[in-house]
C-alpha cells in the first residue's frame, strides 16, 4: 500500500489513544465487530432450522417421484419402468395409488388422501388425520373411506349407495402434518376401481441419478427429484436466508456511518498535515488514498474481530449445544450449521460496506 498506507496505519494506531477521534474510532470498530459476529452467528442458526427442516421433508418424501405428464394414472408394468428399478443404486422404486377421499372414524368425518403402496401391508394414518378424527390405534374401532362410485349412478334418495367404502382398523400412527392414510395398494385399487395402474411411481435412492431415469422413462414422463417435489417450500428458505442477510447487512450500512463521522473529524484534525503533505509535493490522490485507507482499516479491523468472534460462537454451539431452546421441540438446543460460503459472504460485504463509507468521507477533504 505504500506511504498511504503506511501513514494510514499511524493515524490508526497513533499514541494518542485517548483523543475523541481515536476513541470515536475504537466504538466504529467495535460496532462492525458486533454486525460481522451477529450476522455469521444468525446465519448458522438459520442454516441448522434449514436442515431440520430439510432432514423432515427428506424423511417424509421419496428421492424422486415419476409422474405423467399427460392423464392422472399411467402403468407401471413395462419394461423401461423394470429397467429404472434395476438401476444401481436404486433401494426400491413401487408405484403408488393416491386419491382424495372421505374418512370417517366414530362420529367424526373429514376429507383426506389415501395412499395405496405396494409395500404397504396394514392401515397407517398420519398424526394429522389421527388428530382430527381422535383415532387411537390401540382401539378396536374401524376407520371408514369412501369415494364416489364409478358403476354407479348418483341417487338422490340414497346417496351413499352411489359410494363405494372399505373399512381398515388403522394399526400406526406416522409423524406428518398431512392429512392422508397408508393402505395396502389392492385396498386403494378395490375403493377407487383402477385395476393395475398408479398414479405415481417413487424411487428410493439418493445416487441415482434423475438425468438416466428421464432418458430411460422417455418424454412421456415428468421425473420429480426432492427440490421439485417441494419447490414453494425450498424457495421460501432460499428468500427467507436472503432476506435475514439484507436486513443484517443493513444494520451493519448503520452502524458503518460511525465510521464517517470519526473519518470526516480525523480530516479536519489532520488539516495542517494535509497541507504539509501537499507542500511536500504529494498528489490529491495520495493525500485522498490515505484517509480511505484509514477509515476501511477501521472497517477490516471490526471485521476480522466479528468474523473470529461470530465463528467461534458459532462452532461451540455447534458442537456442545450450550445454548438451550425453550419449551418441547425437535431439538434442545439452538441448531447451527455454520458454512464457510456464509463466512465469506460476509466478509465480502462488511469489506465492500467499509469501501463505501471510506469513499464518501474522502469528499470531505478540501486543500
């Protein structure tokens, strides 16, 4: 950096530690020091809600989900679907049945979706639906669906002869906020009257890969991975992360205007050296470098102590879990994933904030 920077540097760590600007300087670092801490310690915590989050829906939904892309129900008995549950890597990919239809269970009643697997060899019902019809498993009573009937004509006199019903004694309960029950898929095919085809096919294998199944699938078929099957969900966590980010960087714009002001005192203190220099025959380039110098080392200062700071609360909580939540949730303590993309990022923007305000205080020099 030269004498500007070397200049810059006394002035920053002059002996004149106990002068208003000196002062005014060490609180502009230490409030960059706080934004930079914040901002990396809330984004790790975002980021381990995020993978809560992310780790349910991965539980809850298969790694990639085929359906057509013309009609409801399509078959699954060929050759190119035998083919894609042959591929390596592939735990089991079985065709699904899904329908929305009525429950009923005691005096209660509610719409839902059945699902019918081929895997599936007993009744399960979501902890969403137990809710809300009060289903208790380990009693004896049977929980009704029904679904219009396709042989029969609507009857005014008598509607529910126009549906056709099974009864199931539901035997699990799964952890879900959907609404749907789990049947044995030749219950869902004698309730809806589809004989052999599904709705969907779902495969289960996270090192297959989509590209191969669409090409052995061909165009008739819509290959749906994890993101896809989620995508409203997935794009509000990615514009919720940069939204946290926009408001944290703008606090952190706020806090950097300290540096202006101790910047824009430090020039009318320095006015004498600013003259001396310049009868020394330096430029107003040089004279104007130094002073951008100064106010961004103040700015890099607070940022190298944030991002210690921030990255070290952020690996202890990760890693011990000091910092406990409240109340009954999925996890006990604070969940942080700290990323060394997010560390950067801010780092970037901290850096690129100190530029801006160091080149509006430079404006204020006058020769």
């Amino acid at each position: 950096m030269g004498v500007a920077g070397k200049i810059a540097g006394r002035y920053l760590f002059s002996g004149k530690s106990r002068s208003v600007i000196s002062w005014i300087s060490g609180i502009s670092a230490a409030g960059m020091a706080l934004g930079t801490a914040a901002l990396i310690v809330i984004l790790s915590v975002y980021n381990g809600f995020d993978r809560i989050i992310r780790e349910n829906l991965d539980a809850s939904s298969p790694d990639m989900v085929v359906k057509p892309v013309a009609g409801k129900t399509f078959t699954c008995d060929t050759e190119a679907f035998a083919a894609v549950a042959g591929l390596p890597g592939v735990v089991s990919a079985d065709g699904v049945l899904e329908e929305t239809v009525a429950a009923r269970y005691g005096d209660r009643q509610t719409i839902t979706r059945i699902r019918g697997l081929e895997g599936a060899w007993q009744c399960n019902v979501s902890s969403a639906l137990a809710s809300e019809l009060g289903i208790r498993t380990f009693f004896s009573q049977h929980l009704a669906l029904f679904f219009p009937s396709k042989s029969e004509s609507f009857s005014m006199a008598n509607p529910g002869a126009s549906l056709e019903t099974i009864q199931l004694r539901p035997k699990e309960i799964i952890s879900s906020d959907e609404s749907f029950v789990v049947v044995p898929i030749d219950k869902a095919r004698e309730l809806l009257h589809i004989e052999s085809e599904v709705t969907s096919f779902e495969i289960y294998g996270d090192q297959v890969s989509v590209k191969l199944v669409r090409e052995l699938l061909g165009p008739d078929f819509e290959v749906l991975d994890r993101y896809q099957q989620h995508p409203s969900i997935y794009k509000m966590m990615r514009y919720e992360k940069a939204a946290i980010y926009s408001i944290l960087i703008f606090v952190v714009l706020i806090v950097a205007f300290n540096i202006f002001g101790s910047l824009s005192m430090l020039i009318i203190d320095k006015t004498d050296d600013i003259r001396t220099l310049s009868s020394m025959g330096a430029s107003d380039a040089l004279i104007r470098r130094t002073f951008w110098l100064e106010g961004w080392f103040v700015s890099l200062l607070g940022l190298v102590i944030g991002m210690a700071a921030g990255v070290a609360l952020a690996l202890i909580q990760q890693h011990t879990g000091f910092v406990k939540m409240p109340g009954n949730y999925l996890a006990s303590a604070y969940p942080v994933v700290l990323k060394w993309t997010d560390v950067l990022l801010t780092a970037a923007g901290v850096a690129l904030i100190g530029a801006l305000i160091s080149t509006i205080s430079i404006k204020e020099i006058k020769q």
